[in-house]
C-alpha cells in the first residue's frame, strides 16, 4: 500500500542512527591516536573522513524532517536548532576558557605549558566567534580554536539556515539551488579554490548533496523492492567498500567519499 506524505515525513531512519553513533565512535578513535593501541590501526588514522558522513546525514535528515511541510516556520525551527547545538557547546567552552584560566594561574607559580595562556589558537580574540559558532566561517578566525570538534557544529548551525531560507522559494527553484551549490561546493574542492573557508566548502558540498539524495529517496524509495538475501549482499559489500574506502589514501577522496556515503545513506534508507 502506498504511504503517504505524514507517513514518509514522521518515519525514524533507525540504521542511519546506528550508522551516526559508529562514525562518531571512528572519529573518538581517530582523535585518541594512543601508542600501540586499536586507535593506530590505519582505518581509524583516516576515521575523520566520517565528518563527511555527518554532514550528507544532517543534509538527508533536515531534508526528511523540514523540506517538504507545507506549514514550516523558521522561529521554531530556529529556536529548534539553536536549543539543540548551543547549550553543550557553550558548556564546552566554558570548560575550555576555565582550562586556560588554570594555565594561567599556574603559569603565573612558575608552571610552563607547549604556549602561553590565551594565545596562539586559544588567544582571548577568538573567544566571541567561538560562541556565536563563527570560527570555521572566515579566514579571520581559528576554526581549530578552544573545543576543536566545535569546528563542525559551527558549519553545521549556519547551513540550517541557508537551507531554511531556501524553504521559501517554490519546489523547483529550491531543488534546483540545492543542485547548484552543492556542484559549485565540489568544483571549488575538486580546483582547491578557497575563495571561502575549506570547511564550509566541505560542509555545504555534503548537506546538500544529503538534501538531494533525500529528494531522490523521497520520490524512488518504492521502487526499490529487493529480496533479503540480495539486500544482505549488498549491505556487505558496502561495509567492506567503506573500510577499504576509508583505510587507502587517493586522489580527490573527499568527493568520492561524499558520493559513496550519499549511496550508503539512500541505500541503507
């Protein structure tokens, strides 16, 4: 039987958030990199890659979750979205700034640490970006500055936006300028042309490919009716596509993996 439009947009992608815990799980290992531990094996050496996943996720979700209500209202969705990335970031770095307030104090007792407190990618200047989440948006700001893995959820929150003020042009226009910027994102990687930052090239590149392969799951999904033992197969042999995908170094990896993780994601739907 058919589902309808409710059905398809209240639908809980299980396996996709499954697939978010185990990638933030490689990226953990990535960033742990202990000395003859699991964390040295090459697979978890190249775990960042899994950013990219996240963000042709967020893409693919945000697309199922707001793309296509016909009664969508950008203050809730910001007050939405502000309320679940800002309270835990703002939390870390307070953290982070009490960490370097210590450095401080014990500096000031004789105690050295690798720089001096509130300098370098920690200076006291890069504290306002960072709590309005700006530090990967310009070529001004540390984007590696106080809580590092912040850098993502600062591409992240402005993409919701971009992606919330395209809701109010009519559906072609709209699909059709998720097209666009997506192509221009990986042309501008693809020419290592940074006329913005590497990280939202990366980061709109990825969402919005999400948001388009979630209008071609939206529009296809049905047909693709296989038998459980083929689509056992073909889970497999995308598990071991990925590990192998992810372990060896080559030539423009980052777009093929934004397009391998876009099948995995429109596969695994």
């Amino acid at each position: 039987m058919q589902k309808t439009a409710q059905e398809i947009s209240n639908k809980r992608f299980h396996v996709l958030d499954s697939f978010r815990g185990l990638a933030a799980l490689a990226v953990v290992m990535f960033h742990m990199q202990i000395e003859g531990s699991n964390t040295r094996l090459s697979f978890f050496r190249h775990s960042d890659l899994f950013v990219e996943l996240f963000f042709v996720l967020s893409g693919f979700v945000i697309a199922h979750s707001y793309g296509f209500r016909a009664n969508f209202n950008l203050y809730n969705f910001f007050i939405s979205r502000t309320f679940r990335l800002f309270p835990l970031h703002i939390v870390m770095l307070v953290v982070f700034i009490f960490i370097e307030v210590g450095k401080l104090v014990a500096y000031k007792y004789g105690l050295h640490f690798n720089h001096l407190p509130f300098t370098g990618k920690d200076a006291i200047d890069e504290i306002l970006p960072n709590l309005f989440l700006l530090q990967s948006w310009t070529y001004l700001t540390n984007y590696m500055s106080f809580n590092i893995p912040s850098w993502s959820i600062s591409i992240e929150y402005y993409m919701y936006f971009i992606f919330a003020l395209l809701l109010y042009f009519k559906s072609s226009v709209r699909y059709i300028l998720w097209c666009l910027i997506s192509i221009l994102m990986f042309v501008l990687l693809y020419t290592h042309n940074e006329m913005i930052t590497l990280q939202v090239i990366k980061g709109l590149s990825s969402f919005f490919l999400g948001a388009l392969i979630y209008l071609v799951y939206k529009n296809t999904h049905q047909y693709f009716l296989v038998s459980k033992n083929i689509a056992t197969l073909i889970e497999a042999g995308i598990l071991i596509l990925t590990v192998i995908m992810v372990t060896v170094n080559f030539e423009h990896k980052v777009i093929v993996a934004n397009i391998f993780f876009a099948l995995i994601i429109f596969i695994f739907a």
